[in-house]
C-alpha cells in the first residue's frame, strides 16, 4: 500500500502539553512525524506535524491523539513551508 503525507495542526490543552503524546503515538503507529513547528508551555500547545505512513495507519494515529484530548486539524495551506 502507498504511503499517506498529511500535515496537521495539534492542539493541547495544559495537562497534555507536559505529556510525551508524540513519543508515545510513533511506539504505537507505525508512523512517520516531523515536527515542523511548535509553541509548548505549562498552559498550552500549538504544534504542526507532518505524519507520515499507511493511510488508515495514519487515520489510527490521530484517532488516537484526538482519544487523548488532542484536537487535531488538516493544515489547508502551506503555512509550515512559508
């Protein structure tokens, strides 16, 4: 099967931003993440992400961010690369 690329922006709210969520998604997906920006502090994190892999891998991963109290959204434009 092809691999997916898709770009996201997550967003957590004060007791996540202190947790590895990213660490712990790539050991349970066997997905592909490249961080492209982020703004973490004790209160909030705005991160954008690139994840990479099978697509219905992919759609797990963030099934599984959002289980978490992630909220994620598709990046629709190319903001990461301006």
């Amino acid at each position: 099967m092809a691999n997916f690329k898709g770009r996201y922006w997550l967003n957590f709210d004060a007791p996540r931003s202190t947790q590895p969520l990213i660490y712990q998604m790539g050991k349970q997906f066997e997905v592909v993440f490249n961080i492209r920006q982020a703004t973490v502090n004790e209160e909030v994190g705005i991160m954008a992400v690139e994840l990479e892999g099978e697509r219905e891998v992919v759609k797990g991963a963030i099934a599984w961010l959002e289980s978490q109290g992630v909220k994620v959204e598709p990046v629709e434009i190319n903001t990461i690369e301006g």
